[in-house]
C-alpha cells in the first residue's frame, strides 16, 4: 500500500486540525507528490521546506504511521532538542500511535513499549531523540526523520552523522522536514541538490502553472507582481491571462486545487528530492493576513530590525534566508540628499547632535567629531551637517546655529531637555564639566552585559544593555543572537549608507569607512585571542515624544 492510500484510508484528523474528519487530499493537493515521493524506493533522502503551520508535521507523522504499519525496519525521529523530543512524544508521538487502531494492535505487549524516548513495536521500534552528537552514534535504523534541522541545534555535519545510521542499505530513506534554513546551511545543500520541485497555482481560466512568488520574486520571474494590493485588500493575478483572483476561501482553493509541482532543477539525480510548498499553498489561509504580516516586517526592517522580515521569508515564503536591505520603497532608506538639504517641511521633526572627543595622534591634537541628525516621529532621519571641531564653545556654536536644543541658555537652566549628547571616554572630568557648562547630557559606553538599579523600597533589579549584535553580511541590527559572529565595521558603514532611519548623504565627506563611531569589537569569553564580535550601540536619544 502507498503512502498516499494509507493516508486516505487510515487518517483521521481530530478537532484540533485546520480541516477536520478523514483526510481528503483534494483539501491537501500538494502533499500527493511529497507522499508518493516517500514510497521511491530509489529516492534515498527525500527534503520538505513547508510554510510554517502548513501540514508539514502531519506530513511527518502520517509517512511514520505507514512505516510503522505497513514496511519493516526500525525507525528514527529526530526532534529538535532532547525537551522537544520528550514534549514531541508526550504531545504528538504517543497521541498519533494511540489514536490509530493499526498502530495500537502493533504496539508490544511489554508494560514499556511506549515511552517518551522509545516505541517498541511486534516487529519493529521508533527511537525518539534529539540532535545531540551521542545520539547520531547510536542505533543501526532502515528509516530517518527529522524535524525542524534548520535550527542551530543542528550543526553543518549533524545530518550525514544521523544518516550514517542507516548504513549501505538499498532500502533506506533520510526524510528531512523544515521550515526554510540559512542560505548555505546544510539542509539547503540537501534541498538544491534535488530536484526542487515548487508548488505552483493552477489558473482556473486559462489552466496554465504559475508560480505564487511574492513582491520582488514576482516581478524577477514574471514582469509583474502576482499578489497585487489595493489599499488594505489584496488579489491574485495569473501572469499568463491577467485574470484576477479575489482573497475568498472559493477562489482561494481553486488556484490550488489543481495546482501541480514543477522541478526547477530537473536533471538531479532520482536519490534526493526535494519539494517546498509556501503559505500560500494552505488555502485556508488569507492572503491579506500575509499581506500584514509583510508589512509589519518591513516596518520593522525600517528601524534596523531585521527578525520579523526574516521570519516572514523563512516560515511564510519558504526561502533561504540571506540578509538583504529590502526596498522600502519611495525617498526611505535611498541616499538621494545632500547634506543641509530641507526635509520634512512643515511636519514636527527634532535635531539631535552626537559628539565624539578624541585625543588625536601623533601632531594631530584633541578635536571633536560631531554630527547633527534630524528626525522625525517614525524614526526615519537624515545628517543635516558633520564639522571636526577644536573647542567645545564651536560645539556650543554649532548647537545654535543649527537649532539644536540644549539645556541651557547663556549658563543659565532653562527648563528644557538637551539634544546634544557628548561621548565622555576621554578626558572625562573635562567633558563633564563643559556638559555642566551647557546643559548637555555626557554618555559612556560600557561592555557590562546588564546593569542594575535600585527600584523604589531598595529592591535592586538588573536590565540588559541596550545593544544588540549586528547580522554579520549586512551590519544591520537585529535581535541578540546566540551565534555571535564577525562583521567588519566597514560592512556595517555601507549598510547604514542605505538603510533609514540612519541614512547618509551623497555628499558625506568621511566615507564609509568613518561611519561606524558606534561599533565596537567587543572581546567573547572563552575564544581565541583576536576573534570576537562587533556590537551596534543604538544611539542614546532622550525620549523626545512621550
């Protein structure tokens, strides 16, 4: 029996599934192909990326049902981590055996058979464990499933040590099912080598394949966008007859209910394939809740937050992430001013100044580095004017003339906040005193992880710093990250050329490579001497709008 007709015979899904009662696979067309694809026996290491929350574990559990009752051998299940291994078998792994009546007349006699590591069948057994190195040394099986290795729990190497559980048999087969990985890691060396066959809508109207890509993929590949947004709706248009689809579950599920798989890569060898289906193969699911969710990460991308937008292309779209500076679209983030040019006329904007006091080298004295920054309430900004200056009364010149505000008039407090913020590493009694002078705020970094204050009743509590660790290839900052890795600091220089809400001008005249004032190469524990990791401080700006 194929996997595929188990499936229709044997599958029920409970009240907890997106479409409940028997499985039908006209609700679920693009899962045939990946299923039979389980069954070639030629095919030895079969590759799944799947849209988050779009079938890919019941992918998963009805290919190990049908293993379990139909083929002999013993089987592996690879988890995410040794937690999630004994939460996947309480949760999912004993729920599925219990519920199907062939599995549970397999089940051994023994008062163990069924554990949160291991499931002793009459003829076989399913081990279930984490992606730990002892376990990719243990068990001679004839079956191999893991979950989710596009995770950092899986290192490059990880996956050809589990597989080598199988051995030299010419009945094996390596099932890998994921969201979409880092470009490069390697389950995507796994999924390039096969055939990449990619889920395609099928046109109601004219019956031509066309591929459902997003934005900038559609135009690359088509000329034009294939999801097109009106407003807050969005619709569909096939790029061979311009017909349009509107975003109702009927519409939605004719587009899919035909569709079909087409290789991108079809000369691969028969042993590995490899299938992806995005979210938008789940018709169940709206286009305008992707639409949202887009554009909520863009508007994150925009203040340097890179993780919504990366989250969005690995578990919406399906594609292998690489760090990019996305478009934004219209005069954000594209360096097309000068420095001085007008901005943001009549809207309410606030003029910041950042100044660095060096001592200099060799016959070169003590000067001052400062930059003046105009922002508006989204946090988009532009450099209004950059002047190396000798003294901290042309500081205080330059604060006037450029309509910055400080804390003090003529020495005297008058009552309002300071916008001009002063670095006080070197000579700091001296910087302190000036700030004192003219009311401005002195800053100093540090290399603390956290700091800690005292809160009202003497309760100490602790706060991280409020830095986070660049994306190595763009520079751009993201969420901290536990895979701290080297980005050059000219790297991060010409990300912030381009990127808003630190946008440079044209006319910038230190070049890229003294535009990093605020990357610093901070030393890790426990590393060779000389490696380490630079770390973007987000500027230190008072609270200007509540």
């Amino acid at each position: 029996m194929t996997t595929l007709d188990f499936a229709r015979k044997h599958i029920v899904f409970n009240k907890s599934s997106p479409i409940t009662g028997p499985f039908r696979d006209e609700f679920y067309p693009f899962l045939r192909k990946p299923l039979m694809a389980a069954d070639d026996i030629t095919c030895k290491r079969l590759v799944i990326y799947k849209a988050s929350s779009c079938m890919g574990t019941v992918t998963g559990q009805i290919i190990n049902t049908k293993r379990i009752v139909c083929d002999v051998g013993d089987q592996k299940m690879v988890c995410q981590s040794d937690d999630d291994a004994a939460l996947w078998a309480k949760t999912r792994g004993k729920e599925w055996v219990r519920a199907n009546k062939d599995t549970m007349r397999l089940v051994s006699r023994d008062k163990y058979a069924i554990t949160n590591d291991l499931m002793i069948f009459r003829h076989k057994f399913l081990e279930i464990s984490g992606p730990g190195i002892t376990s990719a040394q243990s068990v001679q099986v004839r079956y191999l499933q893991t979950d989710e290795s596009h995770l950092e729990a899986f290192p490059d190497g990880r996956l050809i040590e589990f597989e080598k559980r199988m051995g030299g048999r010419w009945d094996r087969q390596g099932t890998h099912i994921t969201t979409a990985p880092d470009e490069g890691r390697e389950v995507d060396t796994f999924f390039l080598a096969g055939q990449q066959d990619e889920w395609h809508f099928r046109c109601p109207k004219c019956a031509e394949l066309f591929w459902p890509l997003w934005a900038e993929d559609a135009k690359e590949k088509y000329g034009a966008e294939v999801f097109v947004i009106n407003g807050d709706s969005i619709s569909c248009v096939c790029p061979h007859c311009h017909e349009s689809f509107q975003d109702t579950a009927r519409e939605r599920y004719a587009l899919v209910k035909d569709g079909d798989y087409v290789a991108q890569n079809p000369t691969a060898s028969s042993e590995t394939r490899s299938f992806r289906w995005s979210v938008f193969a789940a018709h169940w699911i709206s286009w305008r809740e992707m639409l949202i969710e887009s554009v909520a990460a863009m508007e994150a991308a925009k203040l340097g937050n890179l993780k919504p937008l990366e989250d969005f292309h690995k578990k919406r779209l399906c594609k292998s992430w690489k760090p990019f500076l996305p478009n934004f679209g219209g005069d954000k983030g594209v360096n097309d001013y000068k420095l001085g040019d007008p901005w943001k006329d009549g809207e309410e904007t606030r003029r910041f100044i950042g100044a660095d006091f060096q001592a200099g080298s060799g016959s070169e004295g003590a000067h001052i580095h400062a930059l003046c920054v105009e922002y508006d309430r989204q946090g988009n900004s532009r450099r209004i004017d950059y002047r190396r200056l000798d003294t901290f009364a042309q500081l205080h010149e330059m604060a006037v003339t450029l309509n910055v505000q400080e804390a003090k008039t003529d020495g005297a407090i008058n009552g309002k906040d300071s916008f001009v913020i002063v670095d006080s590493g070197h000579e700091n009694r001296l910087v302190y005193r000036e700030c004192s002078k003219y009311g401005w705020y002195a800053y100093r970094g540090s290399d603390l992880e956290q700091y800690h204050t005292m809160m009202q009743g003497g309760r100490q509590i602790s706060f991280a710093m409020p830095y986070s660790i660049p994306k190595p290839e763009s520079g751009i900052v993201g969420e901290k990250q536990p895979d701290s890795r080297h980005v050059h600091p000219e790297d991060a220089a010409a990300a912030d050329r381009l990127r808003p809400p630190r946008c440079a001008p044209q006319d910038w005249p230190l070049g890229p490579d003294r535009q990093c004032a605020g990357d610093s190469r901070q030393t890790l524990w426990g590393v060779p001497l000389g490696r380490g990791r630079w770390c973007r401080k987000p500027p230190p700006i008072p609270s200007v709008w509540n």
